[in-house]
C-alpha cells in the first residue's frame, strides 16, 4: 500500500501482490454481497 512502510519492513516481502490481489478481490465480493442483500430487501 505504502512504499515508505514497506521499505520500513522487509520482513513482510513474503506478501507479494497477488495475496494482495486476492484479498481485494475477496473484499470486493463480499461488498457486491452486501450490497446486493440490501437491494433485495
């Protein structure tokens, strides 16, 4: 998210993009969800 944190921190280069990916696409689902749920109600 941040290159200044991330330089900071070498210790977490174990979390390459694509988990990174992963995760916004599983935020992203369960926001389409969400959303979804609402209108149906």
């Amino acid at each position: 998210m941040n290159p200044i944190l991330q330089r900071s921190r070498p210790k977490n280069t174990w979390f390459h993009p694509v988990v990174f990916t992963i995760i916004n696409l599983y935020r992203r689902n369960v926001c389409v969800v969400f959303v979804k749920r609402r209108e149906i109600e």
